[in-house]
C-alpha cells in the first residue's frame, strides 16, 4: 500500500528524485534517533557516576557532532542526486 501511494506521488517525477526525497528523510530520522540515544545513555551515565560528568558531556558532544556530520553529508548528497538528475 505505501508502495503504491509512492509511486502515485512520482507519476511527474522520476523515481531518481523520489528515491532522492526519501533517503534525504530517512538520514534526517535516523540522525535524530541516534542524537537522542546518545542523550539519553549519557544522562544514564552520569546518573550512575555523578564525578565523571565533565568527560561524558564532552564525549557526548564529540560523538553527537559526528552523527549530525554524517547526516549532513547524507542530505547534502540527497539533494545533489534530486538537483543533478
């Protein structure tokens, strides 16, 4: 069923395009998820360990920036793919 009210959404486009749009969402949800896991594990961390809470933040930080990189290049090749085809 999702299939197919894709694949009416793409009657005036090319599927190039849409593949494009879809992966552009799927590497913003998935930044987003793994931002909140990284949150979340580090509140639990510095729950359990209160002294140490200096060197999780800045982990927290370093690893969080390197997912949010990651999905930047994701979309940026996205919409090069969506603007070049």
């Amino acid at each position: 069923m999702l299939l197919t009210v894709l694949l009416q959404a793409a009657a005036g486009t090319s599927l190039v395009k849409l593949g494009a749009a879809i992966g552009a969402g799927l590497a913003a949800i998935g930044a987003g998820i793994g931002i909140g896991k990284i949150g979340g594990q580090a509140m639990d961390a510095i729950a359990r360990q209160p002294e140490v809470k200096g060197d999780i933040r800045s982990n927290m930080i370093i690893i969080a920036a390197l997912v949010e990189g990651v999905a930047l290049l994701a979309l940026v090749v996205c919409l090069m793919v969506f603007l070049l085809n």
